[in-house]
C-alpha cells in the first residue's frame, strides 16, 4: 500500500461511549477520524461512480419488484428525480478502500468497542442516496446478510457527506440487539423477505413511529456510527434538492465469530468452502485486520 494518513484516531473513546454501544447497540461518535482518510475517499468513489457496474441501483431493483412481485416500494410521498445506489467489496479491488478498511482508525474503534483482541474484516459497502431519493431503507438487521455468526459482530458507518434527516440519516431501534432475534433479509427497499431465507419475519417499522425508542443522529464527515450487527435499523429518502447522502459501511467481526451459512442469503467465493460453525480465521477474503 501507498502513504496513507495515520491510524491513529483523533481522540480517545470514552467510557460513555462504549456503554452506549453495548446498551443501545449503536454509538455516535463524533469528530474521531482524520478526514484526510474521507478525502481520499471520495476521490476513490468519483471514480468508481465512472463505472456504474460497480453498483446496483436500487431505485430500479424497486420498480422491477413492484412489476414483478407486486411488491409495495417504501418511498418518501413527493420525492422523485434521485437514486438509491449500492456497491460491495470495494476493498477488493481499489487500494484506498483496502488501506480505510484495513489500516484507518476503524479496526482499533471497533476492537476496543468489543472488546476483542482480534478484528476482522467482513465487507465494505458504499450506500448513496442522490438528491432527490424516493426511496426508504427498509428496516432491516446487517446480520441477516452475513454467513458468521457470535456476539462480536458490528457495521461503522462512515458519512462522507453531512447527513441529517432530511438527505436520509439512519435510523436504530435502540437497545434491538438484547433480543438475541435474526430475522429474515430484505430487499432494502421494499419489506418483503429473500425468498428461501430462514429466520423470523420482521414487523413493519415506521421510522415517525413515536411509540418506538428510535434514534438518528445528524453526523458529518470524520464522525463515525458503529452499531451491532442485530441492531434493527433503516432510513428515510433524501428529499433534498442538491444535497447527496454517502457513506461507506464497513463490517468487521472479532473473537469467537464463526461461519453460518444462511440459505437463501448470496454468498461471497470464499463461503462454499466453509462449514457452519467453523471458526473465523486469518483469510485472503476476510483478513486479520487488528490483534
């Protein structure tokens, strides 16, 4: 790898912090990572953004469930013009995702949130609400997606954009990991499950439901949001005008993980060579990134 800024983090994480994660199942931390790494981010994904294969838009994976399945999109009522993009494992192939991933601040955040000796990378993914996104997030819990399993398990939200409410911050169920629940994958933007996948079927969640103890935090970029990998979560669209909402999401898994292969869920290369309940390891495909 080239020259890269330190990976060292701006400050300390403090003992609130920390029981915040582990109470609410998700952390706000703010002002925490040089945004010289943000920086080179952003001209990596400009770049990427040349390439729309990398991506799947999901704006339009919408509008083919709604004709195919008769599935009911979750949109934002007078929204339009924008789009919901997606990509993963972009640390696999561009060498500034791979140092952000591997050697930023992130894996020694998420080891001492863990508190595990040992922390390895799961996947990255870039999620982008254009201006003007229709669409909802659909609630949802990251661990559904991953063929691992154990309690050491968590997503950091990087924003390279400010994000509030309005351009489609994300929203946590506070204290939804305690439930020990999996429930069945969606397709994000409509609440219909992955056919054949296995699990419980999750509630419909209205993030203006007041009733329900949920959380959104306004972040900008060098701050960082780490929630579990059971914590229920999902988003508004982006109903600005010019403002874009992006972020990179990296999820890492520590001590004691081990595979499950979920049925039904996509698989990444590596998993057809793994059985359920064998242990996470040092892996080309899911390296040691700290400890």
């Amino acid at each position: 790898m080239g020259s890269f800024p330190s990976s060292d983090p701006l400050r300390s994480i403090t003992q609130a912090e920390i029981s915040s994660f582990l109470l609410d199942g998700v952390v706000h931390l703010p002002e925490i990572v040089n945004k010289d790494w943000l920086d080179l981010i952003d001209s990596a994904l400009k770049l990427m953004l040349t390439e729309p294969e990398m991506f799947a838009d999901l704006t339009a994976l919408g509008s083919d469930l709604n004709k195919t399945q008769d599935s009911t999109v979750l949109t934002d009522e007078g929204v339009k013009g924008g789009r919901f993009l997606s990509g993963v494992d972009h640390w696999k192939e561009d060498e500034i995702f791979a140092a952000f991933a591997k050697i930023s601040p992130l894996p020694s955040i998420v080891a001492e949130l863990m508190n595990s000796e040992k922390v390895y990378l799961y996947e990255d993914s870039v999620l982008i609400k254009e201006p003007g996104t229709a669409e909802r997030t659909a609630f949802h819990q990251d661990l559904s997606y991953f063929h691992i399993e154990g309690e050491n398990i968590c997503t950091v939200w990087a924003p390279l954009d400010d994000v509030d409410s309005e351009t489609g911050g994300v929203v946590y169920l506070r204290s939804s990991h305690k439930s020990n629940k999996v429930f069945k994958p969606n397709w994000f933007v409509v609440n219909e499950s992955l056919p054949g996948t296995e699990g419980m079927d999750l509630p419909d969640i209205e993030i203006s439901d007041e009733k329900l103890d949920l959380i959104q935090f306004n972040t900008k970029p060098g701050d960082l949001v780490v929630h579990h990998a059971l914590t229920l979560h999902g988003a508004g669209g982006n109903s600005s005008v010019s403002k874009q909402r992006r972020a990179v999401s990296v999820r890492y898994c520590g001590d004691d993980s081990t595979y499950k292969i979920r049925p039904g869920t996509p698989k990444k290369l590596h998993h057809e060579n793994m059985r359920t309940g064998d242990p996470v390891v040092d892996h080309p495909d899911c390296p040691l990134v700290w400890g």
